[in-house]
C-alpha cells in the first residue's frame, strides 16, 4: 500500500467499518485513545485519518485498502427487513445492515467476471398496501406454479431462490437476537440467515418469511420501518405467506390425520417445517379446534420444544453453494488467485470466506502455501 493511498482515506468508509463493528463514535475513540470528534471529523472529511489508520485496521480488522476503496455503486436500496426480537439493539440492526453493503461489493467484484442466474420473480403480483390472508394464499400458490416447485414439500429452498437470481448468505451477526434479514440493493435482492442458527426448520421458514419482503413489501418506506404498527403488519404477513408457502393448503391439509405430536413429527421429517409452524398453519386452515391447539402448545411448553424440537438435529441445513461454485470456477480456470481476491475485495480473507460461506481457510494461503494477511495489504 502506497503512502499516497494511505493519505487518500475514503471518509465514508471509515464510517461503513466503524458501523459494521457495532461501535459507536465513543467505542471506537476509546479504543483508538482519540476524542469521539475526532473520529467524527474523520467520518466527515474534515480531518484526515492517515495519521490512526493503522489503529483503525487493528481495532476494526479492516486492511487500509478497505478505508482507500470508492462508496460509488450502492445508488439504490430498500429498507432491511429484519426477522428479529423487539429487543434487538438499533446499533446491531445497523451493523447487519452494513454487512449486506459489504456483501454487494463481494457479489459486484464476482460479477465481472461471471454470469449470475438471472432475476425470475413472478411479475403478475399485485403490490397493495395490506394484504389478506386469501391474498397471501394465493400468491404463494402462484410463486410456486411460477417457479414449478409443485405442491409437496421442498426439497432445498436455499437452491430454490439461488437458481431464481435472490442472493443468499449465512453470516456471523454477533448474538441471537437477529435471525434473518432482507434487502434489495440495485434491483438485487439479499437474504441473509444467522450462521448462529443450526435448526434447519426454523432456518427455511426464515427464508419463506424473507421471500415475502422480496416480493411484496419493496416498496415499503425506511420510515415506514420504524411505524411499529407498520412493522407488526408486514411481519404479520410474511409469516402468513411463509407457512403458505411451505405448507400448501390443498396438499398440507389432506396429510394430517391426527392432532398428536407424533403425527406432526412424522409430517416434520416430510416436510421440513417446525412442529409450531405446523400448529399454526392447522389452525389457520381450520384443521385444529382452538382447544386441540392450546393443548398442543401446552404439551410443546411441556416437552420444552420451543427451544428445541425433535428432528432438529436430524434435518441438514440447506447451504448456499453459490460462491463456493464461483471460486472454484475462478481458481480452477486461472482466471484469478487467492492473492487476486483478497486484494481486491480488500477485507480479510476470514471475512470474505464467511461472506461467501467458503470452507475456512479456502483464501488463506496461495498457491505458493504462503499464508495470506490483512497486513500484507496494509
């Protein structure tokens, strides 16, 4: 790294790593031993950061050619839907969100040299602003005629929205509180799961209620976000087209022949949805009295399967191939190195590996078993 490319610290990026740590301005001064104004003048431009850089890249853990990149490319983005608890802090909401930033940056740096699988979304859905349960029936029906999934279980959901052109990754976000979240960026649209999640029922319903944003909710508003009746509206709705479309009402519905929870374990393993998401589906399709539901739930509070269900350790997570496929392709047809990756992206090799849900230490030594480091960027 140049001393010329040190002195031209892009300020916007510093403000994209200190937001994708977590940190306030007076977490990371503390940790730097500078003033909170001092880093926000270095965040505005007012004050170059060359002189703390590499105190930057040491408590960031960002090399200094993430700090030099441009900010050009992200022109425009929706909210971020988050699947989350109403606890979740606002400064980890941010982080995510900055991480899918990231996230299209690795995905634009790819794309110039490969062909994605193109967009393929239904485009005869009518958008409104509520919809009702019927509506939401109906449109998870069409989604999978559109997309020829039939109407039994699916098989890999992950593969399912990755070969329709809906960009996938698995992704550490620092506590258990968020479990998904979704974003169009530049008419792409992001799903991103908790890689701290290892149920894989609960991980493909994430994925179904994520969908739903994708295709219902992108008009949705940044502040219409922060309206909490707003927010309880169209999470209310994404969790309706989820189970929707997991569980098909004409195919789900003739399949269950007892409200024990030995018949819905036995219909867990066929269909890969939770045993609490097949409560509520039966009884939103009327297949269960409200007291054979309550009493259900009482034999889950019973059994503690609220936290833990059987099958759960069983049933595989789904895995998205996509980038492990693209690297492959790349390094195979010496298209690109390891050395080559890193250095562009310009982000630690552990955290594109994890970005791209490669097998750890995929990009950390190059072909000559030279391990590869942040500081041989610097």
């Amino acid at each position: 790294m140049s001393f010329n490319s040190i002195e031209n610290i892009n300020p916007v990026r510093l403000k994209k790593a200190r937001i994708s740590r977590g940190y306030s301005l007076a977490d990371l001064a503390d940790r730097i031993g500078v003033t909170k104004q001092y880093i926000s003048q270095c965040e505005l431009g007012i004050t170059n950061a060359s002189n703390i850089i590499y105190k930057l890249c040491d408590v960031l853990n960002y090399p200094v050619s993430f700090f030099s990149k441009s900010t050009k490319g992200i022109e425009t983005a929706s909210a971020t839907y988050f699947r989350s608890r109403k606890s979740t802090p606002k400064k980890l909401k941010e982080a995510a969100n900055e991480k899918v930033d990231l996230f299209s940056e690795i995905k634009d740096f790819f794309g110039e040299y490969i062909n994605y699988p193109e967009l393929n979304l239904p485009d005869n859905i009518e958008l409104k602003d509520e919809y009702t349960i019927e509506d939401l029936e109906k449109i998870a029906k069409n989604v999978r005629e559109y997309w020829k999934l039939g109407m039994g279980p699916i098989d890999d959901l992950v593969s399912v929205l990755q070969e329709n052109g809906i960009i996938i990754s698995k992704i550490k976000v620092g506590n258990n509180k968020i479990d998904a979240f979704s974003k169009w960026i530049n008419s792409v649209p992001y799903v991103f799961l908790s890689i701290d999640k290892d149920s894989a029922v609960r991980s493909r319903f994430d994925i179904a209620h994520e969908l739903c944003h994708i295709l219902l909710h992108q008009y949705i508003s940044k502040e219409d976000i922060e309206c909490k009746e707003k927010l309880n509206q169209i999470e209310k709705e994404a969790d309706a087209f989820a189970g929707a479309f997991l569980l098909p009402a004409e195919t789900f519905s003739r399949e269950v022949f007892s409200s024990s929870l030995d018949n819905l374990v036995r219909l867990k393993e066929r269909w890969k949805v939770s045993i609490s998401c097949m409560i509520n589906r039966c009884s939103t399709l009327g297949l269960f009295t409200d007291n054979q539901v309550a009493y259900l739930k009482k034999q889950m509070t019973y059994k503690n399967y609220w936290r833990r269900e059987p099958l759960d350790d069983t049933i595989q997570c789904e895995i998205p191939y996509l980038y492990k496929q693209i690297l492959e392709l790349l390094l195979e047809n010496n298209i690109l190195s390891k050395n080559d990756i890193v250095e562009k992206i310009a982000m630690n090799p552990e955290e594109i590996e994890e970005y791209c849900y490669l097998n750890a230490g995929i990009l950390c030594e190059n072909k000559s078993g030279k391990i590869i480091s942040m500081r041989d960027f610097r």
